[in-house]
C-alpha cells in the first residue's frame, strides 16, 4: 500500500545561509565557528546541506581555509541580500511594539576629533529625538569584530579594513606626530635614527591599527626599538612621555593639546604618519534606518566641519 504521507520537501533554512556568508566572509572555518557560535561540524553541517540543496559545492577546501567556487561566488550577493531582508523584517516588527525605542549603536577610537562626535551626538537627537544613542569605546580591531558581531550598527576605522562583508566609507586623513619629553628632544634630533632605538616606544596593543601602522613605520625607517610600554588608553601614553618614560606617536591634534596645556612634551617634526579614518558597517545593517541616519549625520558633521569631505555617496565601497 502507498504512504498517503507527502515526502518532506527541504527547505534552505535562514542559519544555513547564515554559515555560508558567514564563512565565505571569514574565509576560514574556525573563525566562522567563533563568528557563530557554533562547533566547527555544525557549521560543516549547515554548507554540506546547502551545497546538496543547490547541488554543487560552494567552497573549495585548502590548506589556506576555504575559497568560493564559481557557483559560491555567484550565490553570495543573494544569500547577503536575503540576510539583509531578513533584518529588514525584524526592524520593522519590533517597531510594531507600541514602547519600542529605536536605538544606535557607534563604535568611536580614541583619534577621532572630540567636537565632531559632540557635534554628531547633538545632530542624530535633533534629526530624531526619539532614537538612542549608545556609543561604545574601542579600538579598530575590535570595533570591526563587535560589527561583524552585529553588537553595532557602525564605527570608526583607523587605517583600511579587509574583510568581506564590511563596508567602508573614507572620511579623512589622521596626522600623528612623534613625541617625546622635551628635555630629550634635542639630544633624540641629534642622533636619529639610531637614537630613536635606544628609548622606550610606549604603543598601543594588536587591537589598535595605529599598532600596526607604527611597526611599518619602523620598517619603513629600518628602526628595531629594543624596548616597548604596552598601553591601551591615550592619555596615559602623553603622561607616560611626559615623565620621560618613552617616546610614542600620538595625533597630532593630542600633541598639540598636550603641549598647549603645558605638558613637557616635545615633536620630532622628522617623523609624521598620515592614517586614514574610515566608517565601517556590516552590509548585512545596508538598510537598517539607525544606520542610514547615522551615515546621513555623519556625512553632514564632516561635511560641515572638514571642507574636504563631500559626504558618504556613491563612493561607497565594500571592502576586499
């Protein structure tokens, strides 16, 4: 006799589209596991039922991680597409909730310009008085990871971010300057390079990009600095230089302060770095109405407070 009973049709579930961005993203198996969460067969698991659903693999396994096929290059764009409306939806039936309150979650590191984030925190409560601002304090390679976490909507970058599934918006360019006690300044002049390898580099941790832009900063000068302070908050760098402990770069714009309130603190005007600060958000938020207004202010802050930005715009890029 016949089974009445209809086979049980597959349906590609919302979690295995989710491993699959999630790991053509990472580019790596473990990473996408921590991403999600989830043991490493579980997201195995996920792509293997993916690739049987469409009938073709995805991913090519390697030595180096795992590389989309031509199919899994094809099939990307609509899988983030489908991820995107599935937030869409979720937004908008939490605004159905008669107390719901709309909240944004910024990323800001320590070398954006204090009056530009005072100045956008006063533009998003006049835009929308109604929406909550939560700003949270980190540095880039952190912020980055808390976005593709989907703890915020967008934050600020130092330097070019890398990963797949980010998107990246040039603001400005970021100059550092050297610094050093000033009792010491003219002996460091006198001796550089080499001098400059024989004090304390007091820097920032692998967190911070302004860490990795400084170790191509001492390659680029052929400088092996026998000594480094790790120290994760800015203003105790300048304190720490001040009582003649190191030497660091810092922006310019903290050196200037420093110097103008008195500090004894001196710049190697030999030395400079240019660093470009971006706004990066996941592109899975593209349509998330918080993150569109916060892109709108923040656009309209550096447009009104830096002549030489235009604005986000069609520039937009995502990043490699």
């Amino acid at each position: 006799m016949t089974d009445p009973t209809p086979a049980k049709e597959k349906n590609m579930e919302l979690n295995q589209l989710k491993a699959f961005v999630t790991v053509a993203h990472q580019g790596n198996l473990t990473q996408a596991s921590e991403r999600l969460f989830l043991s490493q067969p579980a997201v195995s698991a996920q792509i293997k039922a993916i690739e049987n659903e469409l009938g073709t693999p995805l991913f090519v396994r390697n030595s180096n991680g795992m590389t989309l096929t031509r199919a899994g290059e094809i099939f990307l764009p609509e899988a983030e597409s489908l991820l995107q409306h599935k937030h869409r939806l979720e937004h908008f039936a939490k605004t159905l909730a008669a107390n719901h309150t709309e909240e944004i979650r910024l990323g800001l590191i320590h070398p954006v310009d204090s009056a530009k984030v005072t100045r956008l925190t006063a533009l998003i409560s006049q835009r929308e008085p109604k929406t909550r601002l939560h700003i949270q304090y980190g540095m880039s390679g952190e912020i980055a990871d808390r976005i593709q976490e989907h703890k915020l909507h967008g934050g600020f970058f130092l330097g070019t971010s890398k990963q797949m599934g980010i998107r990246s918006i040039f603001l400005e360019n970021i100059h550092y300057s050297l610094i050093c006690p000033k009792a010491e300044r003219d002996a460091i002049r006198q001796g550089i390079p080499k001098s400059l390898e024989n004090h304390i580099w007091i820097e920032m941790s692998g967190a911070a990009s302004s860490n990795r832009h400084l170790q191509q900063f001492w390659r680029a000068n052929r400088l092996a600095p026998k000594r480094q302070i790790l120290c994760d908050y800015p203003q105790t760098i300048i304190d720490l230089v001040a009582d003649g402990l190191g030497i660091a770069m810092v922006p310019e714009s903290k050196a200037a302060a420093a110097i103008n309130a008195g500090r004894p603190v001196a710049v190697i005007e030999e030395y400079r770095q240019t660093l470009p600060l971006h706004f990066i958000h996941a592109d899975e938020y593209a349509q998330n109405p918080g993150l569109q207004l916060l892109k709108q202010c923040i656009g309209t802050v550096w447009q009104m407070l830096d002549n030489g930005y235009a604005g986000p715009s069609e520039s937009e890029t995502e990043t490699e």
